[in-house]
C-alpha cells in the first residue's frame, strides 16, 4: 500500500489523541466502560475501510459522557466522505439525497446518544440549566466533525473540478495547436501544388515536345530522361500534397513512399560511373522484411547523395552500397573526384545533409558524411532493422 503522509499523518495524531484521552479517563468508570473506551479507539484504524461500522462501535463510547475524539473522528470520515472497500463504493458517490440523509442520521444519532443517559451513567440532574449545557454539548459533538467533514468534501471535490478544467484546457490548446497545423500544411500543400507542379509540368510538356522535335538520337535520348525525371518529380509531388492533406490522426498509416526496390533505378539513371552493390537478399526480395521507413530513409539518403555528386562532382566513379549487418541496414555512397567542372550552380537551401541527417536520428540511426580520400566523398548512414531474420 502506498504511503499518504497526507492522510496517514492526521490519522496517526488522531489515534495518538484517542489514545491519550482512554489513559486520561481509565480510571472514570468500571471495566465495561474501559472496554468501550478501548474499542472506539480501536475502531478509528477501520474508518476509512468500513465507515458506518466503525462509527457504530464508537458509539458506546460516546455514551459514557467523556469520551469525544474516537466518535467524532468516524463522524468526521463520514461527513468527509470515506470509501467503503467492501463495495468499491464512495459515499461521495452517491447520489446527493441519500448522502445528506446519510450524514445527517449519523450525526443525529452521535448527538441522541451523546444526551441520553445510559443506565450505567451516574444520575442526571434534568434541571433547566443541565439540560440546555447537555443539549449544547451533544449538538457541537455532532455538529462540529459533521460541518469539517463536509468542509474537506467540498474542498475535495472543488479541487477534482479544477483539475478537470485545467485538463479540458489543455485539450483545447492541443487541439488548437492540431488545427493550426492543419491549416499549415493545407496551405503548404496549395502553394506546392500551385507553383512547383506547375514549373515541373511545363517541364515534362516542353521536354515531351523536344523529344519529338530533336536532331539525333542524343538530344532525344535526353529529352526523353528529363521528361521521365519530371514525370516522376510530379508523382512524387502529388504524394507529398496528398499526405499533407490528411488529417491528423493518430495511428493513421501512411504511405512510406519508395524503398529499397527502387534503389537501383537510382543507380541506373545516375550515369555509367555508377555502380552499386546491392545484395538480392535485401533487394528486391527481402526488403519487404524491413521497416518502410527504414527502406525509405535509405532510399533517400542514396538519392540526395547522387544529386549531390552530380551537382558538384560531374562524372565521378561512384559506388553506392546497401547492405544489412546483424540487426542495423548500413547505406554508403562513396565517389571519387570530379571528371569535369562543375555546370551552373543550381538554387539549392543547404539543408540536403542536414535533413538525412535528422532522418537517420528519428530512426535511432547515424548518419556521417566527410571528405574521403582521394579527393572524393563518402556518405554513410546506419539504421536499426531489428534482429537480423533468419533464413529461409
């Protein structure tokens, strides 16, 4: 059971009052009152387990006329709200009129029997001014843990309500948040499909034209490369709008994009300096034993490196390797220095590397690209797969 200094601290000081108040009056009444006194306070150790059958065991005490720290800490546990763990139940729980009625009989009750003499009580005197001090007497030991009890109720539930409040509005914040982002990536998505697809799709026409229109095999054998390269630029396009439309659903599977299988077309449209090492077990055969983020990243990681050769290292010896080690996909391509000078410069943001980068980290992945001796390049990336499955 979990330690509450919260609420074993006031039980333990209560008990510690009981008990000092049975020592403080051992010598009031006989052996019978002794043992009632002795088992109000052991009936304070059940109030929170069984409430009304610890209040009732108090209740003799409570008739002895000096006994008032065990009763009214059962009637406190009531009025504040005890869990009966027979049933499962709160009397908090229940519903408003039969808890009222519920509180109010037992401190009715506490305050019946705290008046009425018993008959192994000393006489009672009913003159005027006995009976008004006994009635006040009863009414504040009945009164008094009732009103604290349904004080800490109220507290109690005042504090539930805040804390469901405060929850409701962080509810509405990370909704607002959520619709903010989706109405971000709708934006991001028409502005895509409005200026990029449109420059790729005049692209794919004009290339389409000079490839009917071309002198020698080839011009058109290059015509009809970018025209294939713009037509996959706008599939790829229309995947990424298409995903940035969805909406945001947790658990919603979404498509990877390209994987493993299509690697070697990667190495095949990068030119004949290419070369790539890419075991059947893994493509295309096995890749569908591996994650489809992992086949994507390392699909895009051997992409971004081949644009990058061709962009500042034109006719480089090129070696592109994908291969699996144990339970982690290592993807290296490595080239070697530039055959001729690099063309125009091309717009690029910078953020190539660091986006592979970044991709290998969310796997739980590394990522490295340094100079490679001589005068060449290397990019390597490892990603976790898992245990290595075994062959068929």
């Amino acid at each position: 059971m979990t330690f509450r200094p919260r609420v074993a601290l006031p039980d333990a000081a209560l008990l510690a009052l009981s008990v000092t108040e049975v020592w403080a009056t051992r010598s009031y009444g006989g052996p019978v009152a002794l043992g009632f006194a002795c088992l109000g306070t052991v009936a304070l150790l059940f109030r929170h387990r069984f409430p009304l059958a610890a209040f009732a065991a108090t209740l003799p005490a409570l008739s002895l006329g000096y006994i008032w720290f065990s009763p009214m800490g059962t009637l406190y546990g009531i009025a504040a709200g005890g869990t009966d763990r027979r049933s499962g139940s709160a009397w908090q729980g229940r519903a408003i009129p039969g808890r009222a009625l519920l509180i109010g009989g037992c401190a009715l009750l506490a305050a019946t029997v705290s008046f009425v003499p018993w008959p192994f009580r000393a006489p009672v005197g009913w003159g005027l001014s006995d009976t008004i001090l006994a009635v006040m007497l009863s009414a504040l030991l009945a009164v008094a843990p009732t009103a604290l009890g349904l004080f800490a109720a109220s507290r109690r539930e005042l504090a539930g309500k805040l804390a469901e409040l405060a929850a409701s509005r962080e509810r509405e914040s990370v909704l607002a948040a959520e619709q903010a982002v989706v109405r971000e990536r709708a934006r991001m998505a028409r502005e895509m499909h409005d200026t990029v697809a449109h420059h790729i799709s005049l692209i794919a026409v004009q290339s389409g034209a000079l490839e009917a229109t071309a002198k020698g095999p080839q011009a058109r054998a290059a015509a009809g490369a970018v025209r294939e390269l713009s037509r996959d630029a706008l599939d790829e396009l229309r995947r990424m709008v298409g995903l940035l439309r969805l909406p945001l659903t947790p658990g919603l599977p979404l498509d990877a994009g390209p994987g493993l299988a299509g690697i070697p077309a990667l190495v095949a449209a990068a030119g004949p300096g290419t070369r790539g090492e890419l075991p059947a077990a893994i493509v295309p055969a096995g890749a569908a034993a591996l994650p489809p983020d992992v086949q994507h990243a390392a699909y895009r990681i051997v992409q971004e490196a081949l644009t990058n050769i061709r962009k500042h290292a034109p006719g480089a010896e090129t070696r592109v390797l994908v291969r699996r080690s144990d339970d982690v996909l290592v993807v290296e391509v490595r080239n070697g220095p530039a055959v001729a000078a690099p063309g125009q410069a091309l717009p690029s943001g910078g953020h190539g590397l660091a986006g592979l980068r970044e991709r290998a980290a969310q796997l739980g992945g590394e990522f490295t690209a340094s100079p490679a001796a001589p005068g060449g390049f290397l990019v390597r990336a490892t990603l976790p797969v898992g245990p290595a499955a075994e062959a068929a």
